[in-house]
C-alpha cells in the first residue's frame, strides 16, 4: 500500500538554461502475514539543468535523492535520527543534433533512448537512466503522418578490468504511425 501526493513538476527557463525539479512525499504502510507491520516516511526530490552550449547541443545534469545506489528508486527514507540526506548524480550527458538530418547524438548518464510503447516497463524501467553512448535517427514521411526511427546504444554496466568489462549494446527500429 502506498498513499501520498503525486509528484508535482515545477520548470522554467531563463535563456540557454531549462531548470526542473520535483518533490514527492509519501507515506508506506507494509503489510505482509506474519511479519508485523511496517510504516514509514518516504521523499523523493529531484532538480536538473540543460544548458544549450551550441545551437544544436546541450549539457544535462540532473541530482536527485536516495538512501542508497539503487539504479531505479531515488526514494529517500525518512529515518536516522534528523542525520542529512544524500543526493546522487542521476543523469550527466551531451545531446547533440548532429549536421545529418535526424540524427542524434547522447553520451553520458541519460535518459533511456530506447522507445518504450506505451511506457511500459516490460523490458526497461522508465526510472533507469543508463550510462553509455547513443545514437537515434528518425525522419518524417512527406505527409508527416508517418516516421521511420531508429536507435542504437552502447551502455557500460561495469568496469571489472581489462578483459572482464560488462557492456550492453543494442538496436532498434520501427515506424510510427497513428492508427485511427
């Protein structure tokens, strides 16, 4: 169970620079047989600036709560006696329009870049931001009623050492149309 307030997004611009940020506050009552009840205090804050640098290239940074290095909650328990709070680095990335009409270039700390129909979380959970390189391409047909798309990415999971890296790389691609 989970009551509390949904998450209010506040932005605004003052030229080069977006400004955003939200605050969620939430009560959590666990309750599972045999186990006596659990209730707790949660908060989730979140402020990020994009910075355009160039007419088609911007820098993201993005900080956000958390009691802990968990990839998708940034969710802070209210507890530890009033201790401070921590805040995480939750995306660092450029976004570059390349001169190639459509195409796109991130690297860093970003939002997904994979197309995710109709938010489902079925293979990516909308709260991951991956870490890596990422390339999308999409053009419009000449009606504009049509859109042909495609995505790629390297995503680094762990350093280990010279030969024992873990990455991800993946691909996409499809066309978006409106049905009815």
């Amino acid at each position: 169970f989970s009551a509390g307030t949904a998450a209010q997004q506040i932005a605004f611009s003052t030229g080069d620079l977006i400004f955003k940020g939200d605050l969620r506050y939430r009560h959590e009552q666990i309750s599972q047989e045999g186990q006596d009840q659990r209730d707790r205090e949660r908060i989730r804050a979140r402020f990020s600036v994009a910075a355009t640098v160039h007419p088609k290239a911007s820098v993201i940074l993005g900080l956000a709560s958390g009691s802990n290095n968990d990839p998708i909650s940034s969710n802070q328990d209210l507890t530890g006696g009033f201790s401070d709070k921590s805040f995480w680095i939750d995306m660092a990335y450029f976004d570059w329009s390349t001169p190639v009409s459509g195409l796109k270039l991130q690297g860093g700390k970003m939002k997904n870049p994979f197309l995710m129909v109709g938010k489902s979380q079925l293979l990516w959970d909308g709260d991951l931001n991956p870490e890596g390189l990422a390339a999308q391409f999409s053009r419009k047909s000449a009606s504009g009623n049509r859109e042909l798309f495609a995505n790629a990415a390297m995503f680094w999971i762990q350093e280990r050492g010279a030969d024992d890296d873990s990455f991800l790389l993946g691909g996409q691609a499809g066309i978006r149309q409106a049905l009815g």
